[in-house]
C-alpha cells in the first residue's frame, strides 16, 4: 500500500514550468478524481469560506485554540462534524501526518508563517489566507519553502481568481489607458473597537475559559490577555495582525501590483498616519510607494489609503459614475485615461460612463489571460490533483504581495521615508529599521532557518 502522499512529477501542460505533485491515494498512477483529505488550522470565523469552497473533498481534522469555534460552523455544513478535533497544530499533524494531503490556514496573521511551514516541512499542500505572513522575512522564507518542497500552494486573496482582474490586465496590455504613473488603492477603514483614549500598554483581561491563550501567543512574546485581541479585533494590534493594510492591501492592491509589476519599490513613505504607536496600526494612513522603469513600464507612485473620513483619493476631473468614487478600489491613472477596480480588483471601467459605454460598443481587448473557475480553493485542489495549471496566488507571487504590503506597514510605524534595496533585503537609509523584517520568536516556534543557510 503506497502512502497518500507518493506524488508522481510532471510538468503542467499550462506553463509548461511548474512542477506538480500530482495526488495519488493508496494506488499506483493518478488519482485525478479522488477526495483530498483536508485539516484545519482555524475552524471558526473565515473558515467557512474554506468548507464551502471544499465542497467535495474530505475535511478530516479540525484544530482551533478555541474550543468554541471548533464546531462553529457545524450548523451550515454539518459534514464537519465528524472530523477529529485539536487544539495544537503540531500535534495535529504529528497524530494525522499520513491520513492528510493538504492544509488550509485561517487564524490571525502573527501565526501564519508557523502554521504553513509546518505543513509544508511534511509534504503537506497550503492554503494560507491573507496576508500571507506577518513579518518580510516569513514571506520570504515560504517563497524558498516553495521552491524547495514543489507543493501546491495559494493564499487567499479570491479576487485573484477573478475575470476582472485579468480584463484590466488585457486593457494595459492593449495600451487603453497609455503609460501609468500613478495609482492609488484605498479602502475604508475601522479601529476594531479601539478608541485614541484605550490606555496603553493594553490592560489584562481575563482568559475566555474556552480559550488556551499561549497557543494563540504561538511564536510572539508572551503577554498577557487583552480583550480586544480575541476574537477579531487582533488586527488592529501589531504584534498579530497589520491593520487595514493587512486586511485589505491584498485584496485592494492585488490589482496594481500584478498588472503593473509593482514588486520591488525603491522608497516607501508614510505621508500621513492617525493613531499609529508601536502597540496600534493606524486607523487613517495614506503610504506612497516609488517604483523605477519595469521592462517597458514607466517610473510609478503608487499609493495606499485608509480611513473612515476623507480617506479617499482625489477623484478624477473625468469620472461622471454615479455617487462619485466608491468606499474602495484602484484608479489607476495613465496617459490617455483613466480606470478603476473595485475592492477585490475586479470590475473595472473607465472613470468615465460614457466612454465605457462606447468602449463596449466597440469590442473590448481580446482575453489572452486564461479564466479560472470556480474561485481559489477549487483552484487549489484541481492544481492538487493534476486538474488544472499552478493558482494564481501561489507564494511566490503571494510572497511578493504581502512584501510590498509589509513596506507599507514598517513606513506607518516608523514614520517618513524608507529606502528599500529588493535585492538585498535592507533597509539603507534608516539600517536600524533592518531589525524589524523579522519578528522577534519564542523559544520552541522557530521555523525556516534551514532555508537560509
């Protein structure tokens, strides 16, 4: 009897580079149609995104720090239930190693790293939701645990499985809009519960009883229990989450940076911060981003927004939609015109109706970028299963997502101008910034040092 994860190798006809490890359970030869047996890491809240979109396929384990949310969902798809349960990761997979194929990542972002290489070091297939890591070293070191592993990976920024996106790819690439020198994403943003008054450091609160809260601390520093962190509104809070850049940069920005090539900045500034400390993510913040020539692609600026009052770029002398410019999205402004995106970088148009109208009319470009079905989690699997081509979001490209975002975070903590060397992976101009790409881990949590050296 083989074990379920003797992967055969080949080359997806799609790409022509990717290398698949294609599934095979308890036989010799591809198993295309065969159920995956998926674990959780994360069985509450955004996890069920992940079992509706795993429709079809096993879930076996569920692991969740919180006993309470272990079956939160258990209502709406009661195919969960029978799945054994955990509260640890690690011993999860130490116990059910050989019985799973793949695993699917949804707790905050300061424990995503772990979590997804753990997985991984076993041969495991990823699915790790947004953003990818907390810190520019993890993401960097899942782009090597990639490279290294040859699993099926995604993350879970679904707007890049859309047609949007690709269509306003299809429209630069026919140069509808001329050269792009600048963009802005913006979204609306909130202070999960936390006001300019809340005193800090964070006072303690007591534990949830259905909580194991140094499981939750995973690899940060220990501390002691806030109420605000647990459950949600850790994304306000630095050492676990990002703020609004780390919930909606990837979903925002996904678009600029995939069409426009926008990976490597050469500075990064933060223009404008509210309520932004070592402990709190700022609740308004406005980052803007410097990019050089990319093959044929002018020098670009490119510029985050947040907030919940006069957050927004100016609007564009030309756009004539109704209502004006929506709570979130892209514009990206070029020579000849300009055209938006909306929060999942989907949807574009032209700033103006009328000649999107007549743009219609007239044929829009040809689509050279191939559509993708059925959103991420269904792409994963068929990539899995030797179904369909390498996802989208896959971390190398993910990696370089979340480093730009990552950029973006640093310049709001620190304030003013970060002069940023891609290749060396270095701060220049302010080098005592270099300490903070990577977070600071507890003893017993150290994951992908092996990958360095």
């Amino acid at each position: 009897m083989m074990n379920r994860r003797n992967f055969i190798k080949t080359s997806a006809a799609a790409t022509g580079a990717f290398v698949l490890p294609q599934f095979s359970i308890g036989k010799p030869g591809l198993s295309a149609n065969s159920k995956l047996n998926i674990a959780m890491v994360g069985a509450g809240g955004i996890a069920s995104m992940a079992y509706s979109g795993l429709k079809g396929e096993n879930i076996v384990a569920l692991c969740d720090v919180d006993s309470s949310r272990l079956h939160q969902h258990v209502g709406q798809f009661p195919e969960i239930k029978n799945a054994r349960t955990f509260k640890d990761f690690r011993v999860m997979l130490d116990k059910m190693d050989a019985e799973i194929d793949a695993v699917c990542i949804g707790t905050p972002d300061h424990t995503h790293f772990v979590a997804t290489m753990d997985a991984m070091q076993r041969g495991l297939h990823v699915y790790t939701q947004k953003p990818l890591t907390h810190s520019i070293w993890e993401a960097r070191t899942l782009r090597k645990a990639k490279e290294k592993y040859k699993l099926v990976t995604n993350m879970g920024n679904q707007g890049h499985t859309y047609d949007g996106i690709r269509q306003m790819r299809e429209w630069v690439d026919a140069d509808v809009l001329g050269q792009i020198s600048e963009v802005h994403s913006w979204q609306n943003g909130c202070a999960w519960g936390v006001t300019a008054d809340y005193p800090l450091p964070p006072p303690e609160s007591p534990i949830p009883a259905t909580l194991d809260w140094d499981l939750w601390l995973g690899p940060s520093p220990a501390t002691t229990f806030n109420r605000f962190y647990h459950p949600g509104g850790w994304r306000r809070w630095r050492r676990y989450g990002n703020g609004m850049m780390g919930d909606w940069f990837p979903h925002v920005a996904d678009g600029p940076v995939w069409i426009l090539d926008l990976y490597e900045p050469v500075a990064v500034e933060a223009e404008y911060t509210e309520m932004s400390n070592e402990w709190l993510a700022p609740s308004v913040s406005r980052i803007r981003y410097d990019f050089v020539e990319r093959g044929s692609k002018k020098p670009c600026s490119f510029y985050w927004h947040n907030g919940e009052t006069d957050y927004k770029p100016k609007q564009p002398d030309n756009w004539t939609w109704k209502g004006g410019l929506p709570g979130g999205g892209s514009l990206f402004l070029g020579e000849k015109n300009s055209a938006y995106t909306d929060s999942r970088s989907s949807h574009p148009r032209l700033s103006n109706r009328e000649e999107m109208r007549t743009f219609k009319e007239q044929g829009l470009p040809a689509a050279t970028y191939p559509r993708v079905a059925d959103g991420p989690f269904q792409e994963w699997t068929r990539a899995i299963k030797g179904e369909g081509p390498e996802p989208g979001s896959n971390f190398d490209y993910a990696g370089k997502l979340t480093e730009v975002m990552l950029l973006g975070t640093l310049a709001a903590r620190f304030g003013g101008r970060i002069e940023w060397d891609a290749k060396a992976m270095k701060i220049t101009n302010r080098p005592e910034l270099n300490e903070f790409l990577k977070d600071p881990v507890r003893e017993g949590w150290s994951y992908g040092e092996d990958l360095w050296t």
